[in-house]
C-alpha cells in the first residue's frame, strides 16, 4: 500500500532542547494513525515539521512523496490540518470565517461552507463571532476549516480538545467513515490513550521527543491493561468473596480492590449479581482501562508494577 506520510530520522533541537530525536515513521493511504505521547512528547513539534511550519535540525519529512520544505505550497491542496489550538479571526463569525478559508483556497463552490457547517454541526452557530464560540465549538470550526475543501489527507493535533462526549464521539464517527470510506488518510495525535485505541489502525508513541514504539490496533489491545474497580462498605467480606472466586486483586490508592482477572473484566454484570447476592451489594463497579500515563510508566519502567 501507498505510503502518504514518511519521516526519516526528523529531529528538531531547540537549543539544548531535544525536542524531537530522530523520528522516522511511515503512514499508509487510508490509514488512521494514532500519535500517541504525553504532553511534552514532541507530538505537535513533530506535526508542525511535517506542516512545514518549522524546519527540522536534521532528517526530512515527505507528504505523498514530495519533500516537505518552505517554499512546496503545492503539497497542502491535498492536506486538512489543526495544530494546537484552532486559529480563528474573532471578529468575524463562523460563516466569514470559513468564506475567508475558502477564498484563500481558491474553491469555486460556495455551498461547500454550508456543507461542512452542517456536518459538525455548526449551522446554528454560524452568525456567531468566533470569539463567542465555546471551547467545542471552537475545535469544531478548526476541523471544518481543515475538512473545507475535501482534503485527501488530515493531520490533527489533538482535535478533540474541548469537545463534550457526544462531540468526542461524532469526531470520531467522522473520521473512521473518511478514511474508509472516502480514503482520507488521518495522522491524529493524542495524550489519551482510550481515545485513539478506538479509531487508529495504527499507532506509534513518542515519549521524550524518541519514537519508542509502534503497532497495530490489536497489538495495542493485548499490551493495554484493563482491571475491574470494585468497592463495597463492607471491605473484609468482599476480600472473602476475591478469595473464594480465586480473584487476584490489589488495592489502589483510592482504597479501591483492582481485579486483574479476565473473567471479571469482561463480565462484570456477574459480578455485580454474586455480590448482591452474597449481601455485599457494590458501592462501586467500573472496568477501568489502562491510561496513556500508566502505560508509559510501566512500558518504560520508571515505577515498578503499575495497576
């Protein structure tokens, strides 16, 4: 398959500052893939080189074969992007401000403004400043710019940023049905490991500025622990109950009993029946998966066993 997105050995110094070491990491067409790190990783430092907006100290960056540098303007007909925090002009509202993006692109349509408003769900909004836009809302006008002229190529920099749940999930809806159905091909980083697990093909993790790791969907699935978070008011009884289904568990911080076993973890409507019925009805009853934090922390071994 094409590849659309290839660095090699991209490294960025600040200084003394290794912001980016040596990163090289392929994209296929069609694919979702998930840049995952913390904050400070060098995730967005990584995306504005492969934007062209900075250049690298060393290596290099293509988009769809062709070299990313200062003076290829060619190469962002094809491409959508957010990096950080949406750009907007305040004083104009949400239809001026996507009628400017389509002038500067040139798009002959107009009704594309109105298509894509209507897609994130923007037209109600659309005699609003930018500046009047809640923090959703504003994300939301950053991906319409980005999906304005049907890019056949996305890189978002933690898109999701201030949407509510239901925002959460229709961004995620969206993208899973472009890049399948529409061959977009998505490089969307993110600091939350759930939410990437759930779209991404493919997913590579930066961490201190090194690409540490990279698989695929259900390779991240296996590695990525989830445990089963009960509490009851009643501690000593529910210890007899773990001990009596053979149930290994460790109690958390928060003085919460952490249940490893798979059986739980997957049926944990059973488990909340054999309590009720033993007469330790659950104060609590999660299955918790595994965050981005917690899994660099055990991947690079900096604090032992991590629940």
């Amino acid at each position: 398959m094409k590849e659309i997105i290839t660095t090699d050995n991209l490294t960025k110094h600040f200084g003394s500052v290794h912001a980016v070491e040596g990163v090289s990491l392929s994209v296929r067409k069609g694919e979702i893939y998930g840049f995952l790190g913390l904050n400070g990783a060098g995730k967005t430092t990584t995306i504005r080189m492969l934007l062209g907006m900075i250049s690298p100290s060393a290596g290099k960056a293509y988009i769809d074969g062709k070299l990313v540098s200062a003076g290829n303007y060619r190469l962002w007909s094809e491409v959508g992007y957010i990096v950080e925090t949406p750009y907007s002009y305040p004083d104009l509202n949400v239809r001026e401000n996507l009628e400017l993006i389509r002038v500067l692109r040139k798009l002959p349509d107009r009704s594309c403004v109105d298509k894509v408003m209507k897609t994130l769900h923007l037209t109600e909004y659309a005699d609003r400043k930018a500046r009047h836009l809640s923090l959703g809302n504003v994300q939301r006008l950053g991906l319409a710019k980005a999906l304005l002229h049907n890019p056949n190529i996305l890189i978002l920099d933690e898109p999701t940023n201030g949407l509510d749940p239901v925002g959460i999930v229709e961004t995620r809806e969206m993208l899973l049905d472009i890049s399948a159905n529409h061959g977009v091909t998505v490089f969307i980083s993110s600091h939350i490991l759930g939410e990437i697990s759930r779209i991404a093909s493919r997913i590579g993790i930066i961490h201190e500025g090194k690409l540490v790791q990279e698989m695929n969907h259900e390779h991240l699935e296996k590695l990525s622990r989830k445990r089963l978070l009960v509490n009851t008011l009643d501690h000593h009884a529910l210890k007899q109950y773990l001990q009596k289904q053979a149930f290994s568990y460790k109690i958390t911080m928060e003085g919460q009993f952490a249940i490893a076993d798979k059986t739980a973890v997957a049926h944990p409507e059973i488990v909340a029946q054999q309590l009720v019925e033993a007469g330790i009805p659950p104060t609590l009853l999660k299955v918790d998966e595994e965050d981005l934090e917690s899994y660099f922390l055990r991947i690079i071994d900096t604090n032992g066993d991590v629940l």
